[in-house]
C-alpha cells in the first residue's frame, strides 16, 4: 500500500482539482478492493466507492495527519459508505441478536484456509456476518469500534464476530467435508 503524499493532501484541501485526481488514481484501488469485500454486486461496490470519494474530497479539510494516516481515515469512510449501503438494502437499521455467551470458536480450524477460500466462504455468509468479519479481519478494528459504527454494545458485537465465525468455519468445512467441533 502506497502512502499519500502529504503535499497531495494539502493541494487537495486547497481544492486542486489535479491533486484530487492524483489523489484518486494512487487510493482508486486500494479503496475499491476494499468496497467489493463489503458489497454482493459490483454495482453497490462502485455506488459505494463514488459517493465515499464525495465525503472524503467534502471533509478532506478534516483530515489530520497528526492523528494519523490517510490510508486509515479514508478506509474508514469507505467502511462507513458500504455499511449505510447494506443498512439501506437491507433494513437492519437496529439489528440486534440475543447474546449466548457460551458460543467460542476453535480458531485453529480458520488458520488453514487460504485467501481464496475466505473470500469465497465470505462471499456465502449472511451479509451482517459477513460485514462483521470484514470489519474485524481485514480492516482490523476493535470490538469497541465497531460497537460504535454498528451502535451495539460491545459484548453484541463479541457475539456477533463469534457467530460469524462459527458460520465462516461451517461454510468452509462443508465444502471441504471436514467435520470441526467448536470448543
């Protein structure tokens, strides 16, 4: 992953538009990989990429590096974008599921699957699992921070990532016929 340069971001917040579009060329695939992994269709991923550029060349003025890295912050906005996408389509606004705390997966079981194999079970899993795991795997946040973005407590959203893990595992062992227990 490439890092932006902070002289494209500072010409960005004075509204140059050929830093904006250099802006977009260096980030276009990284943030467009990143919405195809949350969305079912390519259409959604693109609505998703289009109007999360919107925000970010709307509030780049908000951006500070100080606070971090831009990668970071736009990720987040594209996370963001795709989540109110899937809320839309698919009425969950306040989706809430009872918690059974006595749920634990074996971990051990996911460490075999390959890249391939995860995108293709991901692309099986009820689309709130499947949100939950992309939050958690691959953009790497806390449970406190998506307990935020999702306004859930965080021991929902323990057992949110749970479950989705446990189905992840079923999907994947199902098409492997393996048989694991979860502990």
């Amino acid at each position: 992953m490439s890092k932006i340069p902070i002289d494209i971001i500072s010409a960005c917040k004075q509204g140059d538009r050929a830093a904006q579009k250099q802006l977009y060329l260096l980030s276009k695939d990284r943030l467009k990989a990143i919405a195809i992994r949350y969305c079912s269709t390519t259409e959604d991923a693109k609505d998703v990429v289009q109007e999360g550029y919107l925000k970010i060349f709307r509030s780049i003025d908000m951006y500070d590096a100080q606070k971090g890295q831009f990668e970071s912050w736009s990720t987040r906005i594209i996370v963001n974008e795709a989540y109110m996408l899937i809320r839309r389509k698919h009425n969950f606004n306040n989706y809430k599921e009872a918690v059974n705390q006595s749920e634990v997966v074996d971990n051990s079981s996911m460490n075999k699957m390959t890249l391939s194999e995860v995108y293709n079970c991901l692309d099986k899993l009820k689309i709130d699992h499947k949100l939950v795991l992309n939050m958690f795997f691959f953009e790497q946040y806390s449970y406190t921070e998506m307990a935020e973005l999702l306004t859930l407590k965080e021991s929902s959203v323990r057992s949110k990532v749970s479950r989705a893990k446990a189905e992840l595992i079923s999907i994947w062992s199902r098409q492997n016929e393996i048989n694991y227990e979860y502990k």
